[in-house]
C-alpha cells in the first residue's frame, strides 16, 4: 500500500482513477471495514484501485480545547497501515487537520481533493459530513459529477458500531464487546522493561510493559490476554493498575505469561486483550493475593470466547 502524507495538493495531480473512501477511521472497526469492502468491490469491477483519504489525527483537535485524550488512537498507525491494506486499500492520502484545511468549503473539498484525486467513485458512511458548513452526502452527490456509494450504518446488538462505542468498551474494560466491535483484538504494544520483580517471589513473574504508542489502555483490572513475542503467541494474564495491595502509585501494565521462563527485557511485545476477570482489589496480604492469582489462572487458561470473531 502506498502512503502518501499531503503537503502541497498540487502533488495530487496525475493519479490513476480511483474509488475514494473518506472519513475518519480510527480504529477500522466493522462499519469502517464496510466501506473498504464496498469500495473495493466496485473498484474490481471497473478495474479501478481503491484510495483512502484521511487525517493521522482526531479533526476535534482543530476545534476543541486541548486534553490528551485526544492524542489517544483505538490503534498504533502501524497497525492501522497493516489493517487498511489488509482490507484491499492501494493507497493512503493523510492530510493534517488544520484550521486553515477546515476553511474548505465544500465545493472546495471536492476539488482540491476529491476531484483532484481522480475520483470516479466515492464511497462513504451515511453520517459523513464535510466542508466549513459541516455538508452532507446528499450534497456529496450533487457537487460530485461521478458515482457516489453511501454505506449504510452497521450495528451490533441493535446500536451503531463506532469508535465512540468501542472507546468507552475499553476504557470500562469490556475488551470482549470492543473486540467484537472491532473485528479483531484490541492489543497493546510496548517494550518490556524492568519492574519491581516482586512477582518473581511469590511465582508470577510478570513482563512489565512500557507502551509507546499513543493508544488507549483498558480500564484498572485483571484480563485474559495473548501475549506476542517473535511472532509467537503466549496466553496470559495482565493487569493494569497501581498495585494497590503493595501500596502501589504508579500506573503499571504486566503480563504473566504461561510456559514461558525466558528474559526478554528490552523486546516489543504485544498484548491481545482478550476479556476482564475482575477488578483491582486490594488484598490483606501476600497469601490471599496468591490464592485469587491462582484463581485468576484457571480462568485464563481455561477461557473460551463468548461469540466468535
């Protein structure tokens, strides 16, 4: 897939014809994954390649007062890039969401970057806006001289699937709903660095992860999760908190991983957050700790999905 990140839209000129999806996709979750696939029908069938046309960051950053969240992604670009070519797209144009970029009327939309794409088909969700004036894709079509393919909503258990939902799935720790939201597992990567290693003493040690990317973590408690490692698949059990039975401040992300004793200090790792078994809770001491991690190991180890992927 090629990736091509717009400075200067004259650079736009001279495409092959395309179908162009627009939206923000963040996440690719199953509505998203519905408009690659229409486009990618139809691009087949008029022997077209299939363009995306997006923005590397959240457009609310241009309009609202600033707070970290965000920055936050429901995906690393990355893994992104890898689900986007994964669903048929041949080329990605990113374009920065600035205020002078969201000045564009939407005539001007349409030809300084529908239009000056090559566009022959557009395809996008039902609920797209664009322009200064927030227009729709009724008026899309009428600015529009070629075909445009609007997508209707997808739902999951009679709601609309979108990266709002999931969003608030993860951050209440339900990974199980937000996978199934998303069509594969919410995971987060990171490089294993050296913790407490207190876990080594009670015969659980864990890899300590420290992400890197700017994605959102499950809320405080204990998962079933896959851990990653040289493209090796481990099942685990992870936790993010603060350790409060040790008096714990710091926000920490561990993973025990099963039948696996090697050090791997300074590796990427990645962890598949699978389902939640419990809250953070703080323990009266060491034993009672490890009777519920015991626990908590027969539930991973013996975990099956709910519904499948």
């Amino acid at each position: 897939m090629e990736i091509i990140t717009i400075k200067n839209e004259e650079n736009l000129r001279g495409l092959e014809p395309t179908v162009l999806v627009l939206g923000y996709f963040d996440g690719i979750h199953r509505g998203h994954q519905a408009l690659f696939s229409r486009a990618r029908t139809i691009a087949d069938q008029k022997g077209l390649s299939v363009t995306v046309l997006t923005f590397p960051e959240s457009p609310k950053l241009a309009f609202l007062r600033f707070s970290p969240d965000l920055l936050m992604h429901l995906t690393s670009s990355a893994k992104r890039y890898q689900l986007l070519e994964q669903a048929g797209v041949d080329r990605l144009i990113l374009k920065e969401f600035t205020s002078e970029f969201s000045k564009n009327t939407a005539q001007d939309f349409v030809e300084k970057y529908v239009t000056a794409l090559n566009a022959q088909v557009v395809v996008t969700g039902f609920d797209y806006h664009f322009g200064n004036s927030r227009a729709t894709v009724d008026d899309m079509a009428r600015l529009f001289d070629g075909q445009v393919e609007v997508v209707d909503e997808v739902q999951f258990e009679g709601e609309k699937v979108s990266s709002t939902r999931i969003r608030q799935a993860v951050l209440d720790g339900d990974v199980a709903t937000a996978n199934l939201l998303l069509g594969y597992h919410f995971s987060t990567e990171g490089i294993v660095v050296h913790g407490d290693a207190r876990g080594r003493t009670i015969g659980y040690p864990t890899a300590n992860l420290a992400p890197f990317d700017r994605v959102h973590l499950p809320g405080d408690g204990v998962y079933v999760a896959d851990v990653e490692i040289e493209g090796q698949i481990y099942r685990a059990m992870a936790s993010v908190g603060k350790n409060v039975t040790f008096d714990g401040t710091e926000l920490r992300l561990e993973a025990h991983i099963f039948d696996f004793q090697k050090d791997i200090y300074g590796e990427k790792i990645t962890i598949y957050w699978l389902d939640k078994i419990r809250d953070m809770v703080k323990f009266s001491g060491i034993e009672e700790l490890m009777e519920q991690m015991e626990k908590d190991e027969q539930i991973s180890l013996t975990w099956v999905p709910r519904k499948s992927l």
